[in-house]
C-alpha cells in the first residue's frame, strides 16, 4: 500500500501563469521525491501602474513516501 502526501508550492513568474506552474513543479522536484501530480488551488496577478509584472499560481503537489 502507497502512502501519499499533499504540500503547497508558490510560484510567480514575470512571464506567464504557464511559467510559474513548470517553475514550481521543477522547484517541488528538486525537493520531494515520486511526485506524481499536481492542481491548481489559485492564481493572482501583481500589478504596477496598470500592466502585470507577476503572474503567481499555488499549486496542491501530491507525492509518494517512501516505505
């Protein structure tokens, strides 16, 4: 039987949302191990003087402990 776990990621990213979701996936790898899915919670945007200058994502990543 598997065991898995649920963490929280923020990510932004100057560029898009897209960007900031690999950014954070690739920062949560770098970390955890077996991850194997993610979802995301919320998106929000940074703005100044009327243009976006970060886009920001939180994603749920769920990954597998090890026995």
């Amino acid at each position: 039987m598997s065991v898995a776990r649920v963490t929280e990621i923020i990510a932004a990213s100057p560029k898009s949302f897209d960007d900031a979701i690999h950014l954070g996936i690739a920062r949560a790898n770098k970390t955890l191990q077996n991850v194997k899915s993610a979802w995301i919670e919320d998106q929000k945007v940074d703005i100044e003087d009327g243009k976006i200058t970060q886009y920001r994502v939180a994603l749920k990543v769920t990954f597998v402990l090890k026995d």
